[in-house]
C-alpha cells in the first residue's frame, strides 16, 4: 500500500486548502488503540449491558462474560487476519468484497451504512439517560443533541487531536474499572464453582427470595454478554490513517480485543463473586454503582457515575468517527450520485478528517434519535449476524485463495479454526435472536430483507455501470 498523506495545495482564499481524497497517515498502533477501546468502551459494557445480565442471570454473570471472552478471542483472530490483509476506511466491506466478490461486499457496505445511524442515536441515548441521572430536570433529548453537537465537534478534529482527546476520556474510563476492581479485591470472595453450579437470581416481585436462574435467561444473556464483549475491529475503518497499516493492523486488533475483554470480564467476575448482599444487589437498577457506594461509599459512586458518564461520551465521539469513515469509502467508492459522492468522499485539506462524512453521519444520527431506544434495537440485533457471518468466509476463502495471511501480514494459528468457530457463534446469535420477538426476530428479518435489497441494487444497477463497481483499494 502506498502512502496516501496528502500534499496541501493553494485554494482561492488565502491560506485555505484545497480537499483531498486520501486519509492522512498519521496514527501509530498506539494511536489506533485508543480510538478502538474507546469506541469499544469497557465501562459502557460494564455499567450497561453487564448491568442488565447481572440482573436477569444473577451469579450466573461471571460464567459467562468468562465464556464471552472466549467468544471475543474469536472475533478478534478472524478479524485481525481479514483487517490486516483490508486495512481500508470502509471497515470490513473493502476486505469481503475482495475475496467473495463485490456483490458480497455491497451487502456488507448496505448492512453497516444503514445500522451506522441508529448505533450513533442509541448511544447518544444512553449518554443522555447517564447524563440525566446525574443532573436530573434536564431534557433527555435536549442532552441527547447537546453530546451529538460536542461529540461532532472533536470527531471534526484532525484524527491525531481526536485520538488525543479519546485518550484522555479513556484514562478516566480505565480508572473506573480499576476502583470496580480493587472495591471487588477487598472484599471476601466465594467460590466461582458455588455459582456456576447453582447460579441464583432475583425474580421480579419475589422479595429476597433468590430461585435457580432459566434455561432461556441464560441463554438470552449470554448472547448479550457476547455482544457486549467482542470488539476490536473497529481498529480496520482507521486503517488508512495506520501508519504501516499491513504488519501493524492485526496486532492492534489483538490487542485491542484482550484488553477490552479483560476489563469487561474482571470487574463482572469480581462484583458477582464478592457481593456481601446479592439479593440486594439484584434488586438496585444500577448494581455496580450500589456495589461501588457500599463498599466505598457514595461519594466514590458519584465519581464513578461521573466517570462512566465520561466514557460514555467519548464512546460517542469515536462511534461518529467510525461511521464518517465508512460513509467516506462509501462516497469514494462511487455508491450514490455524483454529488453525495463528492461530498461524502472528501477530506478536509487542513485537518485530514472526512468533514463532509462526518457531518452526513451526524444529520443521519439527529434523525434516528427521533426513534424510541426499542426501534434503534430493531436494526442493530442482527446486523452483526449477517456482516460476521461474511467475514469469517472472507478469511476461510482469502486463505485459500492467497489473499491473506501474505508474508508480513498477520495470520491466525490453527487455521482454519478461528472462521469455523466465528460460524458456529454466528449461528448461536442468530439463534438467540429468533427467539427474541421483540428485538431480535424482526432485526434478523429486516437485515435479511436490507442484504436482499443491496444483492439486488447491485445486480441491476453497479455492475451494470460501466467499468461495473468494485471498492476502492489505494
């Protein structure tokens, strides 16, 4: 790959800089990890989704975020062979359709376009309903545009100041779960085979009458775990602002996805395992923030709430710039009208950021935010399901093929072990969201209906252009 920086060239105004096309490369691997934990977010898995499973899986909770660990280690092998062969903008799409064709990576590019919004809207929703907490009487969507504009704002910012900022927010994140690790390290632990035997929970309305935890809250909560804990490929849609890009992407991804998994894992693992008063612990709404106050008291809790609000946020501002990165492949790649494309595939001669992309992304999030929580869920339960699936066939397929795993590349051990096992979770999610009706079984049928359309769209209008279509690989 060749180097694609940018030469400033003289506009009309004095001063000013014509646009380019071109990423500026500009981050280290150390870079590139921060905006990938932070977008990531492990006090967001934490305080949110790991919340919610300790409540309808109770002690259960540790065993599996343990297994879902395992899970993100998967995700993350697959995703660091594929990334590091494709470390392009568009994210997976650039690395899917090479290896599968363009009609595959078509599919892929439709999936995250259209779920890119409703992911920013639910969690600046989130960031508003943590914010709310904290200074209740303020308007939840009031909040909820005053973080999209802020997070905008820096996401505008060249990528090196961006990740800075992200940096900063991300020690204070990281801080949190440390106090959510030494509160649970001061405390006597039980035994983690006392609850992976007979995991307990706190039906609705029982009092403090822990029962056995279901078959089915189980495995609803796994699945949610999983989600909850896989990442890392976030690392790909920054791969054109990677300095060395092919050696260095996989690594990051790596990296990226254990870290993130253990500090997701270990303060779940502590707090189900040392909580003094478990059934009081499962009738708050906010466990951890009660483990926190009891164990530290709740001036520590409110410090702790206001470090998550923080992280939060800045899960926030790299999601935007995430989405504007695939939204500028999308626009270089030709996808729309001649006129969207020249403002989508643009970059800001000054800063090196994707402005108009960026700008796009945020206009589509304020519309999404219209939407109730349980909508925005609708279209992103199943999306995962359909773009992974396609991924770990890229890999399975591109090794065969020679089109990863190059020399200097990274490579996956034990092949083809990590993309056989990436299907068989597929097929666990898919699953799972069929036997949710409310969110999971309508998003699996709408993305299905999405791939369907995109397969479609391609058939009869891409291919058909002259020259035909293909992602832009430079």
């Amino acid at each position: 790959m060749t180097d694609n920086s940018p030469v400033p060239t003289c506009d009309a105004a004095p001063g000013a800089l014509k646009p380019t096309r071109h990423l500026r490369r500009s981050l280290s691997t150390f870079g590139v990890l921060m905006l990938t934990l932070s977008c990531l977010s492990p006090a967001f898995s934490i305080y949110g989704i790991g919340a919610d499973i300790l409540q309808h899986a109770g002690s259960a909770a540790a065993a599996l975020f343990m297994v879902a660990m395992v899970a993100a280690v998967i995700w993350a092998v697959v995703y660091a062979e594929l990334g590091s062969a494709y470390p392009y903008a568009g994210g997976d799409y650039i690395g899917v359709a090479a290896i599968l064709g363009p009609c595959a990576g078509f599919v892929s590019l439709a999936i995250w376009a259209v779920i890119s919004g409703p992911s920013v809207a639910f969690e600046a929703q989130v960031t508003a309903t943590y914010v709310q907490d904290l200074v209740p009487g303020v308007s939840h969507m009031a909040i909820t545009m005053a973080a999209l504009a802020a997070t905008t704002m820096i996401a505008l910012l060249a990528v090196r100041s961006s990740a800075l900022v992200t940096g900063m927010f991300l020690a204070v994140e990281m801080l949190v779960v440390v106090v959510l690790i030494l509160c649970g390290l001061s405390q006597p632990m039980r035994g983690l085979d006392a609850i992976v035997a007979v995991p307990l929970v706190l039906p609705a309305g029982a009092g403090a009458a822990l029962v056995p935890v279901t078959l089915a809250a189980l495995a609803s909560s796994l699945i949610n775990a999983i989600y909850g804990t896989v990442g890392g490929n976030q690392a790909i849609g920054f791969g054109e602002e990677l300095q060395d890009p092919h050696r260095r992407m996989g690594r990051v991804i790596i990296l990226a996805c254990l870290i993130g998994a253990a500090t997701i894992v270990i303060p779940v693992i502590m707090v189900a395992l040392t909580a003094h008063d478990l059934p009081a612990l499962l009738q708050s709404p906010t466990p951890f923030t009660a483990f926190v106050a009891r164990v530290a008291g709740r001036g520590l809790a409110r410090a702790v709430d206001l470090g998550v609000a923080l992280a939060l946020f800045n899960a926030l501002i790299v999601q935007i710039m995430w989405c504007a990165r695939l939204f500028f492949s999308l626009g270089r790649d030709g996808v729309l009208t001649q006129g969207a494309n020249r403002v989508l595939g643009s970059v800001h001669g000054g800063s090196g950021a994707p402005r108009g992309a960026t700008l796009v992304v945020t206009g589509y999030a304020v519309l999404c935010c219209l939407a109730p929580t349980h909508i925005l869920l609708v279209f992103l339960a199943g999306g995962v399901v359909y773009t992974f699936s396609l991924v770990c066939l890229a890999v399975l397929f591109g090794r065969a093929r020679g089109l990863t795993a190059l020399p200097g590349y990274w490579r996956s051990a034990w092949f083809p072990l990590a993309p056989l096992l990436g299907l068989l979770l597929v097929v666990a999610m898919a699953v799972a969201d069929l036997a949710d009706p409310d969110a999971g079984r309508p998003s699996l049928v709408i993305m299905g209906a999405l791939a369907a359309l995109a397969a479609i769209w391609y058939s009869v209008h891409l291919r058909r252009r002259p020259g035909g279509w293909a992602p832009t690989m430079e």
